[in-house]
C-alpha cells in the first residue's frame, strides 16, 4: 500500500487492482467487506436506510484510532476478504450511496475520537452503480497520540492484523514516547 501513500485521486481500477494482486491485509491494511448490525447481518445502511448503527460506527471508530496510535494505515470499506490468513481482497462488495456515507462517518470520526484525528483523508470510488463503491480512509501515524474513541473511552494500537485494546499503562508509555518526539 505504499505506492498508494501520494495518491490523491483513487479509480475503479484501484480497486480491481487490489482483487487482481489479491492484496493480502497487513498491519498497514484493513478490509471492511461493509457496515453490519450487532448480530453481523447488513446494517440499516446497507439495507437503504440512512442511519449507521453504533456497533458499525464503533469497528470502524477502533480501526481508524488504531492506525492513528502506530503507523498509519489504509482502511477500505466496501472490499470483501477471503478467510484464510492473512484475508486477502477477494471481491467489491459496493456500498449504496457512498457520498452522504462518507460524509456520515467522517462526521462520527470528527466527533468521536479524542483528541482530534488530523490529516484523515477520505477517498470514494464509484464502482458499479452509480452512487455505489468503496470508501477509503488514510490514517497518517498522529503527532498527538494517544487517541481515543469517545464511545467507550478506550485506547487502540495496531498489532499485526488487528486493532487491539491497550491498557492503562501502555497508553502512558504511548503519550510519554510522542512527547518526546
């Protein structure tokens, strides 16, 4: 995904990129096959409706202050994985009016990650319908880590594959080690 980190501008053959290389998901690189409901089913969203759940915005929420809090990272909603590990891109699964759902959601990052996340970049890609596609986020590494949700007040780091809670102690060691820099 470095080659990405200059883009601007993202196209449908991004993402057929993405599929065709069978782009496996890194510490850099997390795919969000879509928005879903507590029970794992299709979120309101995704059934036409315009109200994102808490459990969607929560994921997504962990993700994006998990990449804020280490390296950075690439978040793609609207990309399908494979389950073997590591999940590699295995489909576009296009998400229904990505417009008014990115705005949407970099309004819920604005509002629910402490202190603010900046340098968020959101990237849309039509593919399909039109009005449909993926959505991309760019979490550059922050200057003023630690960050939290507000949600549940929790702390997250990237580890590997996966955003991970940490602790108390870790997250003094985090905000010791930024000051520093």
């Amino acid at each position: 995904m470095l080659r990405w980190i200059d883009r601007t501008r993202f196209s449908d053959s991004d993402l057929d990129d993405l599929l065709s290389n069978q782009e496996p998901e890194t510490d850099v690189l997390e795919f969000k096959r879509d928005l879903s409901n507590r029970d794992g089913g299709p979120s309101p969203w995704m059934q036409g409706q315009r109200n994102i759940d808490t459990r969607s915005k929560d994921r997504l929420l962990r993700e994006v202050v998990a990449f804020a809090n280490t390296d950075g990272g690439w978040l793609v909603l609207g990309i399908e994985e494979t389950e073997n590990s590591p999940a590699r891109a295995y489909a576009v699964n296009s998400l229904p009016d990505i417009h008014d759902l990115a705005d949407r959601l970099r309004q819920v990052m604005d509002a629910k990650i402490e202190p603010p996340l900046t340098g968020l970049k959101v990237f849309l890609v039509e593919y399909g319908a039109a009005g449909h596609g993926a959505i991309i986020f760019r979490v550059p590494r922050s200057e003023l880590m630690p960050h939290r949700t507000l949600t549940n007040k929790s702390i997250y780091m990237r580890r590997m594959m996966s955003a991970e809670e940490i602790g108390m102690r870790e997250a003094s060691d985090l905000a010791v080690a930024t000051y520093r820099h």
